[in-house]
C-alpha cells in the first residue's frame, strides 16, 4: 500500500491526513491542538504567532495519527503542505528564526503599501502584480526594514509558513512562484520575481528563497526531523501551496471558470481564470495557482473576509462554550434576517475587501425585548455571507462569473443556516465534498512523487455529499436581510466621512 501525508498549517490548528493513494480515500486524520492557537497582538493591528508552535504541533498531530492509524511510514510515498496565506518568517543564517511571525492577518504594514502603490504608480501595480502591495508579506518585511533594523540585517532568507515547515523536514529553503505571487513578490506581466518592487523597498532579491515547482520533489524528510516526526527519513515533499489556492486544488478547482468557497478563520470565494483580471481597488486580488505554466496559465481571483470563523469562535466563548453543532441548532431558531439584528463582522484586521480600512465588528438594532441568543448567532452567520456576497459582487464586476460554487463540507459550511444563506443572498448553486485542505495537500503530493499522472487520477475518491440551490421564496427574503445589511455597511464603514474613531466607536 502506498501512503500519502498532506499537513495542513492553519492559524487555529495544525491539521495531517493520511490517504491510501490507490484508492484516494482518507484513512484518518488528526487536528492538533485541541484548543485553538493563540493570535499574539502586542499592538491592537497586529497579529503573531511562533513559528516553532507550529512546527512542534505538526510533531503531536503526526505522533497521534500514528497512534489513530498504526501505518508503516517506510510505505508514505509522499508529503504535501499547505499554508495560511501571506505570513513572513524570518531565519538568520543558521535557520534560526529571528522574531515571531507576522501572519495574514497583521495591519501594521498597509501604510508601506499604500506608499508603494502610489510611488509606483497604480496602473503599473494592477498591470504587473495584478494587486495593491496592500497589507501583503513584501509590505511586511518593509516594516521589519523600517521599524526592527537590527532584525533585518541579520535575515538570511524570507519564508511562508509552508517554506518555515518544509524547511524543518528537509533543510532546504525554498519557496514556489504561487507562493512569491502571495506575497506580491512577483510580476505577471514578466514572469519574473517582482524586482521593481524589491527596488522600491530596498530589499535584496537575495533575501528570497531559491524557487521549485508545486507539484515536485521539494526536499525529503532529514534524519533528525523523522526521528522527531516518527517517520520514515527520506520521504519527500512534493507539494506546497497557500491554503486559498490548495484549497481550490482540493475541490479539483482548476480550469477558468470554476469557483471554490472556504469558511475557515476567514473566508474566501476563489475564481480560475487563464486571463489578468483585475479589480481597479484591489479589493479582491489575484494569485498564480497551483497548474499554471508560462504557457497555461492560470490565476486565482482571491476574495477574502478576515471575520469569518474567527467571529463564531469568539461568540463561542461569550454564549458558554457550547459546541459548534449546537450553536448552528440555536442559529436556526431565529428567522431569516434574526429581525432586525445586524453584524458586520469586520473586527480581524484590515479588510481588502473594504480597501484595507481601519475597521472593527459591530452589532447592530440589538433589542433587548426581542433578541437572544439565537437571533445572535443567526445574525453572525448571516452578516459573514453577507460580507462575503459583498466581496462576490465585486468580483463579478471583475468579469467573474460566480454562479457555482464548490465547497468541501467543513467549518462554517457544516451549519444549515451558514449553506441556506450563501446560496439564497447570492443566487448560486452550491457543492459541497467529502474533502478538506490536508487531504487536498496529500493528493498534490501524489502528483508530485509521480503516483498519479494527472488531477484526474488524484481526485479519483473526491465526492460531491451535497447541491443545494436557491429558493425563490427564501431568496426574496435573504435579499432584503442583505439590502438592510448592505445599508448598514455604507453608513458606517463606506461612507466617505467616516473616520476610525468613528467605527471605534461603535465597535461591538
């Protein structure tokens, strides 16, 4: 039996799959920790974490999945990661890694984004990055540059989260042109690493890690780090790719045209096209996925809204920790529209979606005479689609179609009400799979090592579990819910006189 491994390295967990190859189907799977990672913010727009936590949960999750499972590890064929998206690590010369991490969904840096848009100049940042620099990990390591000196003299190489776990299985620094994309290190147009961009920043290209394919042997697993991992030395990784874009891949979302949706810490809406397209404000962006070639290629047009799992882990907390099941039951009890009751659910970090300004969540027409807990609840639910129909109006904009989307059947997608929102506010169709990010990962590693000759034989034990499509009559209903919503966001987030003391103030 050939065995496949894909990690999924999360802002919440660390997630393993273990996959039997010739049958695609997932064996078993582990999250680790229990408990939720924590978010470090020395400062209220910041947002760190350690990159040695991640690696030493990657260590528990793969010693429980051996303990779940019992496989031989001399029979994985293969290891496959993904990532959370736009995070900057730091090594010096000796691997060590020189300061926490600045994950996803940090602000700190939007200001030197901002003054690289403008110096230079929008038009040349849309036409060859396809993005703003925004709030991405080049704009990053600029305020390292600017604000930690003495940090960044000491920087040997610039990692993802991925490259920072791969380099502890392997020992090689290396990173892919899907992950340069990310950080808005590289130019479209050129094909290239984005070296205006680096000039502008003062940045030395030879911070950047040597570059290799997606699907190719990246490295294999070092004595020492399968004695760590239990594992079996040698073993290679042969895939990486950012959480959106694996995620994407997961759902065999590959081709112009198709859409993929996750509803993690944040959610996402992500669209294939084999053309440069382009949001004139950056709210939506753009990446090279995971098939593109310089004579195929293809980008995803990436939507994010920070507030979205996050919002329900944290109303967890506030309602008694009660499980995410029963929260989903309580969300159900109160009608569409939770009346009245609103959420903007903008309270992690800068939104792109809302052009990176200053936000926080609010909770909105709360009465005490009417609302619960249920109404509560529904309206997070309600308010994140919301934000994410936002985001999908602009995408069609754009001139992307959003009429179907695939899903796999996880996080926010488990809850009945969280389904009958997506479909009904925004008019598509939607398919949900029997599949995740980590098993994504694995069957990229099964390209990669060669096992199987195209995604058509990867995704041979992918499933569609459920279509749901729109109601005429909940339709009518959710449109006007969204209106209201939509009304709310104008006045207090959108409207050219608002300021960040005014959204503070009226912070939920």
């Amino acid at each position: 039996m050939n065995y496949l491994l894909g990690y999924d390295i999360g802002s919440s967990s660390i997630k393993v799959a273990l996959l039997d190859a010739d049958s695609g189907r997932c064996l078993a799977s582990v999250t680790s920790p229990k408990k939720e990672m924590e978010i470090l913010a020395p400062l209220a727009s910041w947002a760190e974490q350690r990159p040695e936590r991640w690696w030493q949960e990657v260590v528990n999750a793969t010693h429980e999945l051996k303990q779940t499972y019992g496989f031989d590890a001399t029979q994985v064929a293969g290891i496959g990661i993904t990532y959370q998206m736009h995070g900057l690590v730091l090594v010096d010369k000796n691997g060590h890694v020189l300061r926490p991490a600045i994950i996803w969904c940090d602000s700190r840096a939007v200001e030197y984004g901002n003054q690289a848009f403008e110096g230079l100049g929008e038009e040349y940042c849309l036409q060859n990055l396809l993005n703003s620099p925004g709030n991405f990990t080049a704009s990053k390591l600029k305020w390292v540059k600017e604000n930690e000196p003495a940090i960044f003299e000491q920087i040997h190489k610039i990692q993802l989260p991925g490259d920072f776990i791969a380099f502890q299985m392997t020992g090689r620094l290396c990173t892919t042109v899907s992950g340069l994309s990310e950080g808005v290190f590289w130019n479209f147009r050129e094909q290239a690493i984005a070296q205006d961009l680096l000039d502008f920043y003062g940045i030395s290209r030879d911070l950047l890690p040597e570059v290799v394919d997606t699907f190719a042997e990246q490295g294999r697993l070092t004595p020492e780090a399968a004695q760590e991992l239990g594992l079996h030395a040698g073993t290679p990784i042969a895939y990486r790719a950012g959480d959106q874009p694996n995620n994407a891949f997961s759902l065999n979302v590959l081709q112009p045209g198709e859409i993929a949706a996750t509803a993690g810490t944040s959610g996402v809406v992500y669209g294939i096209s084999d053309q440069p397209v382009v949001d004139a404000r950056s709210r939506v962006n753009a990446f090279v996925h995971v098939n593109s070639t310089p004579a195929q290629p293809r980008n995803g047009m990436l939507l994010c809204v920070n507030g979205t799992g996050i919002l329900n882990s944290w109303l967890r907390k506030v309602v008694g920790e009660l499980p995410y099941d029963e929260m989903n039951q309580l969300a159900s009890q109160a009608p569409v529209g939770a009346e009245g009751l609103q959420f903007l659910p903008f309270g992690n970090g800068a939104e792109r979606v809302l052009e990176n300004r200053p936000t926080t969540a609010e909770l909105r027409g709360l009465s005490f005479n009417i609302h619960g807990r249920s109404h509560v609840l529904r309206a997070a639910q309600e308010g994140i689609v919301f934000a994410l129909n936002y985001g999908m109006d602009i995408m069609r904009e754009s001139g992307v179609q959003v009429r179907k989307v695939r899903a796999g059947n996880a996080n926010m997608f488990l809850s009945p009400v969280f389904r009958e929102a997506f479909v009904n506010s925004g008019n598509v169709e939607l398919e949900l799979y029997n599949t995740d990010a980590a098993q994504g990962a694995a069957r990229g590693a099964g390209i990669g090592v060669g096992l199987y000759a195209s995604p058509t034989e990867a995704f041979s034990g992918l499933e569609r579990i459920l279509t749901l499509e729109p109601t005429p009559a909940l339709q009518e209903q959710y449109h006007s819910a969204y209106a209201r919503w939509h009304e709310a966001l104008t006045q207090q987030i959108l409207s050219p006189t608002t300021t960040s003391h005014h959204v503070a103030q009226h912070a939920f």
